[in-house]
C-alpha cells in the first residue's frame, strides 16, 4: 500500500518529510491546487457545499514524485476528480492549503458532526473511499459509486474541535475500485449534528 511521505507547498519550493506508522495513516496532504472557498476557483461554487463557506483542496501527489493522484474541474454543477494514477489517489479540504497539519494551521470544530453526505457518481461502476482528518487521515469508508448522481453517508468517529480538515476522499485502500481515467463527481455535501439538522464547521481562527 503506498504512503504519501513528501509535503509540497503551495509554491512548490519546500519539501517537509514526514514519517509515521500504520498501513493507511497518510499524515499529511501534499499538492496543493485550488480552494471551494467563497465560490472561487477549482470546485467553488456553492454546488459543491450546501451551507459551508468552503475550504482550500490539497490533491496528493505520487510518492517521489510532483505528479499529482488526480485532476479536479469545477462543472456546471459539481466538482469533476479525473483519475491520473492507476494505483492509489487522495485529497483533502482544509483551511489553508499552504500550512501542513503539524505546522499550526487554523483548524475545524468539527466536534458537533454526526454525519456527512453527499452526491457522487462515477463515469462508470466504481468505489472510493472517505475519510475523517484530524491531524492525519482516520476513519476510512468505503464508498459504491454509480453512474447516476446518489446520496452518500459518511459517519464520522470521534471528531474534535481541532480538526485539519473537513474531509477527506481518495481511493485505492479498502480495497476500492481505481482506473486510469474514471471521473467522480461530488456536490452538495452536508455536515449533519446528532439531532440531523445541517450545521457548517467552524475555524478556530
């Protein structure tokens, strides 16, 4: 199983080697491309969060490599991840896309999210997996994706009010489907309390 092990910044210029224990705990996002802040670039528009004033998007990388897992664009009405790596892909929403986990980023309470949905599809018969990102990636679940849009529920474990980020997705672990070229959509993701009424994370800011 691979292990993203090199953090680029957003300039590209630093590298940060990370190391750490667990088959599947990738500690740290790495390439970073794009916000869905405040309907700007790269998945901003508000098809993509039902109340959530967005976060900035990390696209991992290929370890050894600045070759990134996967190619996000923004749609009508979703974000679009192509699929560039045959074995494994990630990304992460957080605050800054510039500051790493363990360099004190601004953080989420994320402590009052019970749940996460979503809609996803894929270009064809396909699974992801989802995941929680307190400081490092947690809590995977695997994901059935079709070819039509879908509602999906991600049940988050344990979250904190210090979270890195609000989510993370990705695929080749849990033994979830990964082609060359298969393109998922996302849209309208929403961050569910105990009772089920739609709530947005607040920055620690």
């Amino acid at each position: 199983m691979k292990k993203i092990v090199k953090l680029l910044t957003a300039l590209g210029l630093v590298s940060l080697m990370v190391s750490f224990a667990g088959c599947g705990l990738k500690t740290e996002a790495e390439l970073l491309n794009g916000t869905t802040r405040g309907g700007e670039e790269n998945g901003g528009s508000s098809s993509l969060w039902s109340k959530f004033d967005g976060a900035d998007m990390q696209v991992w990388v290929i370890e050894g490599t600045t070759t990134t897992t996967a190619d996000v664009a923004q749609q009508a009405d979703c974000i679009e991840i192509t699929i560039k790596d045959g074995g494994w892909w990630g990304m992460c929403f957080c605050n800054d896309k510039a500051v790493a986990a363990n360099q004190n980023p601004v953080t989420f309470d994320m402590s009052q999210v019970k749940t996460i949905t979503f809609e996803a599809k894929a270009s064809q018969t396909a699974s992801m997996w989802v995941g929680q990102m307190p400081s490092g990636l947690d809590n995977q679940q695997k994901i059935d994706l079709s070819t039509d849009f879908a509602e999906k529920t991600f049940t988050l474990r344990n979250p904190t009010n210090h979270d890195y980020g609000v989510l993370a997705i990705g695929g080749g672990d849990l033994e979830t489907t990964v082609t060359t070229g298969v393109k998922i959509s996302i849209k309208n993701i929403k961050f569910l309390n105990e009772a089920g009424a739609e709530i947005a994370p607040s920055r620690n800011e």
